[in-house]
C-alpha cells in the first residue's frame, strides 16, 4: 500500500509518525511510506522515517523531494532496512548510484524499456550505460512535469495512441505548445 503524508492539516512530525503507525498497525499489507512535499506541503523528515523502520510491515519509502542530499541521508540511515525508491524520474540514476533500490516512475509509462534498461545496467554495475539512458531520458523527464501532471504523461501517451488527452477538472489538458514540444522530443528518440 502506498500512503501519502497527509496534505492541508500540516501535521508535526510527531502526528506524522503516528498516521503511519495507525496504518501501518491496521493493515497486513505492505506499506510504502510517500514523500511529496511539493504536492502536500508536508514534510516527513528523516528522522520520522528511522522512527517508522520499527513497524515490521513499513517496507518502504518513495522519496519524491526532488533532494539529493535528503535521499543519501535517508539510504544511510535506512538503507539496510527499508527499500528508499526514487519518486523523481530524474533523481533515480543519481540515487542508484547512492544504493536506492527502485523507482515509482512517470516516464515509465512512455518509456518503459528505456528505464528497464537504466536498471538492469545499474544491477549488472555497467554505470556508463544506466549514465546514457538517465542522460537519454532527461528532456522528456522535464516536459513531463512542465505542467501539473498527469496531463503531460496523459499527452504523451495520446501522441502514441495508447491514451486521450482527457483529465479531471481542476487540472486541463496539456497546451498545444506541450504537446509540440512532447512529439518532437518523442520523435528524436525514436519513440514515435
């Protein structure tokens, strides 16, 4: 189960450790603790996350804070325990490289070979080649959140017939503009 800090209320990182662990205690399930300060404004530390590692069934983190430095301190600290999972497409190679073990990954959905192959070039160590396809996928990583997601992943996938362009309101389609600039980035990596 993947569970997100709570947004709006603003907790204290004490009411944050315990939402995880009411969750956590009513459920069998595999919990993913979910980081996004960007979209909650709240923050879960470090710190609350070491807390977290003591509930046997929180397996997880997608650290979605866009922050390198927080990532390496959350590796070191839990790495051995909990399985830190890049929530930024363009924070996973570098993570990788600092011993995460995964990502939840939105390029995934229209490059799903291209990210399969960063990591299996990770786990066979062959750095050179996972460097390339982080490098490869930089400009559609971007194009994707240059407006409120889902509508560019949603856009993208229309240029490759798998979607519509349609989202629930509040969020609109993607621009035009976008969508030009989605299709000729698509185009240059052999994607359409």
């Amino acid at each position: 189960m993947l569970s997100v800090t709570p947004y709006y209320n603003r907790p204290s990182q004490e009411g944050l450790f315990r939402h995880f662990e009411a969750i956590a205690k009513a459920t069998k399930l595999p919990v993913v603790l979910y980081n996004v300060p960007s979209r909650t404004a709240c923050d879960m530390t470090t710190e609350t996350v070491v807390r977290l590692c003591a509930l046997p069934n929180i397996v997880a983190i997608k650290d979605a804070t866009g922050n390198l430095v927080r990532g390496a301190e959350l590796i070191a600290k839990t790495g051995e325990r909990l399985a830190v999972l890049s929530g930024d497409d363009g924070t996973a190679f570098p993570l990788y490289a600092l011993g995460a073990r995964g990502v939840i990954s939105v390029v995934s959905n229209i490059a799903p070979r291209e990210m399969a192959e960063m990591w299996d070039a990770v786990k066979a160590g062959d750095w050179a080649t996972a460097r390339r396809a982080h490098f490869k996928l930089r400009v559609l990583n971007h194009l994707l959140f240059v407006e409120p997601s889902p509508a560019p992943t949603k856009a993208a996938l229309a240029l490759m017939s798998r979607s519509s362009t349609d989202v629930r309101l509040p969020l609109v389609a993607a621009s035009q503009k976008l969508i030009d600039e989605l299709r000729a980035e698509m185009l240059a990596q052999g994607m359409l």
